[in-house]
C-alpha cells in the first residue's frame, strides 16, 4: 500500500490534513484508520475494498505546537500498512 499524508496550515484554525491511499499490485484497501495527535478522527471499513480512498480532514491539530497523523490501512487479507508524519 501507497499512503500519502499531507498537511497544510487552515487560515481559520489548525492544519488541513489530506490523506491519500493507493493499492498496489493485487492489494485492496478494506479499511483506515487516522489518528492524529493521539486521538482517532476516523476509522472506516471500505466495503467493497477499494484500489484508491482518499479523506480530506479540515481544522485538524494544534497551530501552534506538535502535530502527528498516524494513518494505518488494512489490506482485505487483512495486512496493515502504516505511515506517519510528524510536524511543529
């Protein structure tokens, strides 16, 4: 699994996170969780698993202070993919 996070100051309050997953080979994407700063702000089953899921989570975070998302994604066989970005 391919799992980008990107994350963008929000002129109102907090960040813009943007979380993009991409199956790879013969992976489906059956389910993601997003946790940021320790707190799980979503946590979905895909049904029927999917090639490609993508979230867009406005005014997320602390501005300022440190930030973290932590994405994990299930494939339907049930092996998990994480990636994380970390941020002040």
């Amino acid at each position: 699994m391919n799992v980008e996070i990107a994350h963008s100051k929000n002129p109102a309050m907090g960040w813009d996170v943007d979380v993009t997953v991409t199956a790879e080979g013969k992976e489906t994407i059956a389910g993601v969780r997003i946790d940021i700063n320790g707190f799980t702000k979503c946590d979905e089953q895909v049904e029927p698993p999917a090639r490609k899921w993508h979230r867009q989570m406005p005014q997320q975070g602390n501005y300022p202070g440190d930030n973290s998302v932590v994405v994990t994604a299930t494939e339907a066989e049930g092996q998990e993919s994480t990636s994380v970005d970390e941020w002040s």
